[in-house]
C-alpha cells in the first residue's frame, strides 16, 4: 500500500494549486500561460542560487547553525525576490488584471518550488515499506509555501506595479515583504539553530502564512483603486467583475478582453493601473 | 540580471543540469531504498535431514507482522512472527506450538547480549546456571524438531528492545499488528535455502617421529592424541563451541608444542612417534575419524601403542574422566589410567575410570575412542564428562561462548597429560619426575592457550559450512605444522545418513508500517480538506452563487456586446 501513501502525499503536496488554479477566476482568464512562465522563472533563479551557494558557501560539518553562513544563504535568497521581480514586471502578459497576475505568478512560483524540492523525495521515500510521518508534514509545508508565494507575490506586485500607493503603507508594505522574503532563513534557523521538531516548524509556517496572506490582503484592498460603474453609482467594488449587475442601477457593466479583437466600454476605468 | 553571466558558465550550468538530470533518472529507475527502521543481524535454526527425515526449521524467507507473547488469545498467528526475548521464554508453551503443529509465520528468539561472541563477551552473568538449561532445552526441542516457518535467533541491543517493547504495549492494549502506529513488519530478504552439496570433512593429521636408532629394525611404537574441531549447534553461525571443542583443540595444540620442544633435540628425542589428530565430523559420529582411521596403513594402525581423545576439558573444577570401551581390568587400560591418576595425585585432581561396552550393529558413536577400539586400537577420551552425550548434544550449542571456558582447567588439564605421556615415553613411570614444571623452559604457555581459545570462540565451525580451503582450517594446520615433522591433510565427504541447507545467517529489516484503513483515511480527509478550499476560494472570490451554480446547470454566461 505504499504507491497509495505516495498518492496521498502527492495530492496533499501538488492539488492544492491545481485547486487554487480552477477554483479561483484565474482558470477562467486563461492564465496558465503566465503560471508557466513564472515557474520557468523560478527553474532560472534555482539554477543561479545553486551557482551562488556553490560558489559562497562552505559545506560545514556539523549540522548547527552558523551565523555567517545563514547570512550569506539569506542575501542569496533576496535572488529568489529578483527573480520574482523578472516575473512580475518584465514578462510580457496578455492583458489580465493586475489582481489576476500576481496570482498567477504566485502559483507558477509555488507549484515550480514544491515540484523541484519535493517531487524527488517524495518518489523516493513515500513509496517505501517504512511509514513516517516527514511526507504529510511536507505536503503542509508545500500548502504553506503556496499562500506564502502568492503573499509575497501580492505585496511585489504592490511594490513595482502599483504606482500610487498611500504614502502611510508603504513601509509597511515593506516590511512584510521582507518578513516573507526572509521566511526561508527563519525557518532554517528555527531548525537548526533552536532545534525545533519538523512538526513544529511545519505548524510555525502555516501559521505565518495565514497571517502573512491575511495582512497582505489588508495592504493590497487597502492599495485598490476603486471602481464605480457609474459616475453616479453609490457602490463601489474593488473587483473587476465579469459580468457585473450593477444592484443600485440595475445596468449591466460588460468587460471585454482587448485580445479577443473587442474594446473596453469607454466610460470604465482603466483597468491595469 | 541574468546577462551577466560568461558563456562558459552558461556551459557549467548546462552540465550540471545533465547531471542533474541523469541522477534523476537513475533516482527514479532505483524502486526500492531500504529504509528501515532497524536492521539487526539474525542467524537461522539449523536445517538438515537424516536419513531423509527432515529436522529443523524448513524456510528462511520472512515477510510477516511482528507479535509478541502478550498477543490477544484466539488470534490467528500463521501470518505472524512471534518475537519471545530468551528471559520469558516458555519451554512448554513452545514445545506445545511445536509439537501440536500450530501454524505460525516465524518465530525469533532473543538471546542476552553475554552470549554474543563478537560484542558482548565481558559482561557478566548472574543467572547462568537457569539459563544454561533452558538453552539447553531449547536447543534440544528445535534441532531435533520439524519446523515448517522460519526460526532466528538475534542477540538484543537497544533498536530491538524499543521495537519489543512497542510491539508489547500495542499488544497489550489490544491492537493488532496493523494498527497505524507501532506495527511492525518483520522482512528477511533471502532466497530459498538450497542443499549443501558436498560437504567436507577436513581431517589434519601431525607426525612428530621418534629417535631410531640403528638397532632397530621394527618401526617405532606410536601415541596418538586426537581431538575433533568441528562444532553442531541450533544456530550454525553461533557455534562456536568454546568448550565442545575448543578446549581439546587447544590443548592438542599445546602439547604438540611442549613435545615438538623436547623432540627437536636428538638427545631428548623420545623412542616412541607421535601421532597428532585433529578431526572433523565429530556429531555425526565420529565420521571423520572412522574415515582417518580407516585410511591409515595396517602397519601403522597396528603400530599405535595407544590414543587418548580429548573431549571437552575446559570446565571442569576437580575431576575429570576418562572414558574406555574395553573393560578395566585389560593390562593396557590398567597402565593408561594408573599413569593418569599418579599425575593427577601431584596436580591435585581426580580422575575416574568409565567404562562403555560398544555394541557394533548400533551405528552410534557416541565417544571418539569407540572408533579406535572399533578397529582393535587401544584408546581412551579424556573429558569432563561423566554422562555420555546424546546424538547432537555437547557438541558447542549456544550456550558454549568463551567465558564459560576456564583457561586454568586446560593448563592443569595439559599438563596431566603431557606428564603421563612423558613418563610413559621416557620410561619414568612412578617416578616423581617434572619435566614440564612451572617456570621451566618447558612449562604450558597459558598466554598461548588463551590466545588459541578466543580465536576459536569466535569462530563458527560447523563442518558442511566449512569449505575445503577454508582459512580457519588452514590455520590449524599452518600452526600444527610450526610444531610437527610432517602435516598431511585428508579431505573426505561427509556423506551417510546427514544432509544440511544453507542460509545460516541473514539481516532482519524491521518497518514500522501503517495499514491501509490509515491510508483510506489520510485519503478521506486529503478528499475533504480540498473540496473544501474549492469551496473557500470559490466563495470568496467569486461569490456564493457561483458555488452553488456549479452543481445546478453548467454556467451560462450573458455576453452583451457594448
């Protein structure tokens, strides 16, 4: 039974983005053009860290912490926010929404990380006689590390991509960005340095990552244009609605995608601000 | 940022990537890792047939669930192994599984990490008497036992003892051996166990000749001392027989040394050859000396003044014995022993006269004597013995290990000999001579004996597993040779009515498994945990209604065209 113990933590590991992906409007803007991009982004920032680490870093004996040598894996791990920076503002998109393009890029990011940290131990461990317990709490730290990507993604999209943000949130924006960015070192430290159980270490990230996504959400409305469908029109919604009924007017605001040859309504906002 | 980098390291990175990608490759041919969570070291039941009925335990493959003793009554073991540690062991409840033909799956026994003769030889033992016999006993059941599933015996370490306590508590409480979290599968990998099919018998002879001098036309008288090497116990692999027979190894071995001594000067050189024997096939009968014996020249057959066969002398505390088939009132017999008991008066020590009628259409050999009388050749076996063993008994069990083996006893034990022996060749009888006193040039070496003896403890000689150049064997006859004029070496084929199987030794792997209701569950609640972040990200970024159109009718989109 132990393919069926490889199948559970396959699906642990990797449905949660294929389930984010479908359920999610992204399925519906046909952004999988842009989730693969970004994961070949991530394939080309790995292979530069692996050159760095290999370069920089010394293999130490012992399994401790080494101050120094977490710095040094901390700077090389800002080359990971470089990369998601190349995803973000220098790919060339279709015109989705900016709501809609971070997350794409988050999940491309994410799915691309846990496809090449732990699809190999997976295929090797979980099909074993053995049962432990390290596969299910990966799959919980690959659910940790999607909501993290897509944080981190939001708040760099903020940061390079929204152009006139409140002047009061920006360090705050900046400051979680880096909390995010740094997760990696923290987690390592935790483990190595304080000696933490990979359970508590799992359950640290999930928490995080909730209240990352949660805060991050918070910055990214709180940064949202907002849009009326009239001029006239009371509500306003932070969404691009496809298919929007206006419930005070009662009219019905249309979007139209510019790639299918059709043109925006000219009395709506412009969209990718 | 990515265009800094030089074209030749654009090239590195290609390779490494191939690597990369090859070592992917071979990860994904490679199917099973071991990855257990213990593997311990395990030797088998002895397998064998006589005379075409099968004994000991018939299989050695093992893949089954672990279940201790404390087992729920009325469970089904024949898919179980049972793991009973040596301490709790009872007799009657295993001799009642066996007898009564119970199915079970396997069974492995525990011994005490004193026994082990490659770790635990200095520790001490306070329950050795209770735990001899019970070796005793058992070993008596299982090697003359039909066993239908696999025996092991293991010696306990810390892995092995928190897996049986583990498997203990989920025991007690009820669970199978297929609950989630401490169920245990036991898994030895090995083949089939197939016939040995030619087993040898390895016997080395030495002849240390005798000062002739030129009147003398007949050939000279010789004595012969004679021990047999090899070992038979439940476990092969841990038969290293210390004292049965270790102890007349080392000490043929010392007196051919104290007596090469004396003959490599011609003027104490004595008129009589020696004849040194050491001989394999010794459980079964004594195959390998009846083969020796029966290879000799008649001449020389007829030329052995006596022999004395050395069987276990290396526990004893005051008395030893001699054992003889010919009656004690025979001049010969009467000169042998009263040689003996004057030595043994100056050492302090008894030795007693046992007598044994051979019957000679009983194929049982039961001393190594009875195969020289056989052939109408004086002969007595010096032991500690006093009860003549069964087939297959004292012959180095599991419980034979190094420190239950008293070097003191083999130095006293070779001196006796070697000083009657002296005195018989240099005509001294009765008199109150040393000629192998403490401190002298030619005192017993007790560094040497000691030396010798835990060589042989430590290893396992039991005949059909010993090939022909095996090393041990030449080792014995490199050293008889340092010691001997002449060494000949006689390789015979242990045939009759015994047959012996390999795979005595093998590696246990121990997993601890989850069963499949976990599997079914951790699937049941993976089902759920997404159906319900489908659920969460459908409502929440694109509202309830979109969920619940999902299950009514497929989406209809309005497209109204501005």
């Amino acid at each position: 039974m132990t393919m069926f113990h490889f199948f559970n933590c396959a699906i642990l590991t990797f449905g949660p983005h294929a389930v984010y992906y479908s359920a999610t409007p992204l399925s519906e803007y046909d952004t999988l053009g842009t989730s693969v991009k970004a994961a070949l982004v991530y394939l080309g920032t790995a292979l530069v860290k692996l050159v760095c680490l290999a370069t920089f870093l010394q293999v130490s004996e012992n399994d401790g912490f080494d101050p120094y040598q977490e710095l040094l894996k901390a700077l090389i791990g800002f080359i990971d926010v470089a990369g998601l920076y190349f995803a973000l503002t220098q790919l060339t998109h279709r015109n989705i929404s900016q709501n809609h393009k971070f997350q794409a890029v988050g999940l491309g990011w994410a799915f691309a990380d846990s496809v090449l940290h732990r699809l190999a131990p997976l295929w090797v461990g979980a099909r074993g006689l053995e049962f432990t317990w390290d596969y299910i709490l990966q799959g919980l730290e690959a659910n940790a590390n999607l909501v993290l990507s897509i944080s981190l993604a939001a708040l760099g999209s903020l940061i390079w991509l929204r152009k006139n943000k409140p002047k009061t949130l920006i360090p705050i924006i900046y400051a979680c960005a880096g909390i995010v960015a740094t997760m990696p070192s923290i987690t390592s430290y935790l483990r190595r340095g304080l000696g933490w159980h990979f359970s508590k270490v799992v359950g640290f990230e999930l928490f995080t990552s909730l209240v990352m996504a949660f805060i991050s959400w918070q910055l990214f409305s709180a940064c949202q244009r907002p849009y009326r469908c009239d001029a006239h029109c009371p509500v306003v919604s932070y969404e691009i609605p496809f298919g929007h009924r206006c419930k005070l007017q009662k009219t019905q605001i249309v979007y139209i995608y510019r790639s299918r040859g059709m043109t925006l309504a000219p009395r709506l906002v412009d969209l990718i601000g | 940022m990515a265009n800094s980098k030089k074209p030749g390291g654009l090239r590195e990175m290609l390779e490494s990537m191939y690597s990369v990608i090859a070592l992917l490759f071979i990860l994904v041919a490679c199917v099973e890792l071991c990855d257990a969570a213990a593997a311990v070291d395990v030797y088998r039941l002895i397998q064998y047939d006589m005379s075409g009925s099968p004994f000991g335990s018939r299989f050695a493959a093992l893949n089954h669930h672990a279940a201790s003793l404390h087992f729920p009554p009325g469970v089904d073991l024949s898919r179980t192994v049972l793991i009973i540690p040596l301490r709790e062991l009872n007799i009657t409840f295993v001799r009642e599984y066996i007898n009564q033909k119970k199915p079970l799956g396997g069974l492995l026994v525990l011994l005490p990490e004193v026994l082990n003769f490659k770790t635990g030889g200095n520790k001490q033992d306070h329950e050795k008497e209770k735990m001899k016999n019970l070796l005793a006993e058992l070993e008596r059941l299982l090697v003359h036992s039909y066993i239908p599933y696999p025996v092991y015996f293991a010696f306990e370490n810390d892995e092995i003892d928190t897996v049986l306590a583990d498997i203990k508590k989920n025991d007690l409480m009820g669970q199978p051996a297929t609950a989630t979290t401490g169920g245990y599968k036991f898994v030895i990998p090995t083949a089939e166990p197939k016939k040995v099919a030619t087993p040898t018998m390895t016997n080395i002879q030495g002849w240390l000749s005798g000062l002739k001098t030129d009147g003398d036309a007949n050939q000279l008288p010789t004595i012969a001392i004679v021990a047999s090497y090899d070992t038979f116990g439940a476990a092969p692999a841990l038969s290293v027989g210390s004292d049965s027979n270790g102890s007349g190894i080392v000490a043929l071995l010392e007196i051919a040394r104290l007596f090469s001594l004396l003959y490599s000067n011609p003027k104490t050189r004595g008129r009589y050859n020696l004849l040194f024997g050491l001989t394999s096939g010794g459980p079964y009968n004594y195959n390998g000396t009846q083969k020796w014996l029966r290879s000799f020249d008649q001449r020389l057959r007829e030329s052995i003044d006596y022999a004395i066969c050395l069987n276990s002398i290396g526990s004893w505390d005051n008395e030893l014995w001699i054992h003889v088939s010919k009656p004690p009132e025979n001049a010969y017999i009467k000169q042998i022993f009263e040689g003996l008991s004057n030595v043994a008066e100056e050492l302090d020590l008894k030795v007693g006269l046992k007598h044994k009628k051979i019957n000679i259409s009983n194929p049982r050999v039961a001393w190594e004597h009875e195969q020289f009388s056989r052939l109408r050749v004086t002969a007595a076996t010096l032991s500690e013995l006093s009860v003549t063993p069964e087939l297959l008994e004292s012959t180095g069990g599991l419980f034979d290990t190094r420190q239950y083996v008293n070097e003191t006893a083999i130095v006293r034990g070779v001196k006796l000999v070697a000083e009657s022996l002296a005195r018989h060749i240099y005509g001294h009888q009765g008199k109150n001579i040393q000629i192998f006193a403490d401190e002298s040039s030619l005192a017993v070496n007790p560094a040497y004996i000691r030396s010798w003896l835990d060589v042989l403890s430590q290893t396992p000689r039991v005949a059909p597993f010993l090939s022909k150049d095996d090393p041990f064997v030449m080792a014995l006859k490199k050293e008889l040779a340092g010691h001997v004029d002449e060494v000949n070496v006689q390789h015979e084929t242990l045939e009759g009515i015994f047959t012996f199987y390999d795979s005595t030794s093998a590696r246990l792997n121990i997993y601890q498994v989850a069963s499949v209701t976990f599997d079914l569950l951790l699937l049941l609640v993976l089902g759920s945990y997404l159906i319900v972040l489908f659920s969460f990200l459908v409502i929440t970024t694109r509202g309830l209604d979109d969920l619940i159109s999902l299950f009514r009718r497929p989406p209809s989109r309005k497209l109204k065209t501005a």
